[in-house]
C-alpha cells in the first residue's frame, strides 16, 4: 500500500512538472490535471489529489469492464438499435478497414 501511494505521489508529480513546462495547457487538462490546479487553487488538499487518483487507477477499469458488457447486453437485446449503429458506423467509416 505504502508502495503504491509512493507510486501515485511520483506520477502526481510528473504530471505538475509537466503542466509547468506545456505551451499549450487545454491540450492537457485531463481529470488529473484539475485535481492538480483544485489543489493549487486550495480547494484541495495533496492527500485528497492523490486519493482521487489512486481510486481512478484502481476503479476504473473494473467500471469500465462492467459499463461495457452491460452496454453489449443492451445492443444484443435491441436488433434495431445495432443495425441503426451499423449504418452509422458505415457512413462514417465507408469502405475504410475498423481499427481498434
């Protein structure tokens, strides 16, 4: 645990020396980014920034896991609703192979 705090606290860093040196800062700001400038703001603390953080690399794939598969039951269940996304992804995408 202590470890991975450790971890955390060094990309939370890398992250803030990153922002500190961008030209263009809304190319960067990423969830991550605000939790820096709230903290630089006082609206949060070092240990609430690296909470937050930690909880998005732990949780998040594991949501993002459960989002997915409960979003493929729903299109499964809709044959209309999947044609429809298959015509639109035809149109955007024409004649081109999917990429991932």
């Amino acid at each position: 645990s202590k470890d991975l705090k450790g971890a955390m606290e060094i990309l939370i860093e890398q992250k803030r020396q990153k922002l500190s040196t961008v030209e263009k800062l809304d190319e960067h700001m990423d969830f991550a980014s605000q939790l820096i400038f709230a903290q630089n703001r006082g609206d949060l603390t070092a240990e609430n920034v690296n909470q937050c953080v930690l909880e998005m690399m732990i949780a998040a794939p594991d949501t993002l896991s459960v989002t997915l598969f409960f979003m493929l039951i729903l299109i499964a269940e809709h044959p209309a609703v999947e044609e429809e996304m298959m015509r639109e992804i035809e149109t955007v995408v024409g004649k081109q192979e999917l990429q991932s």
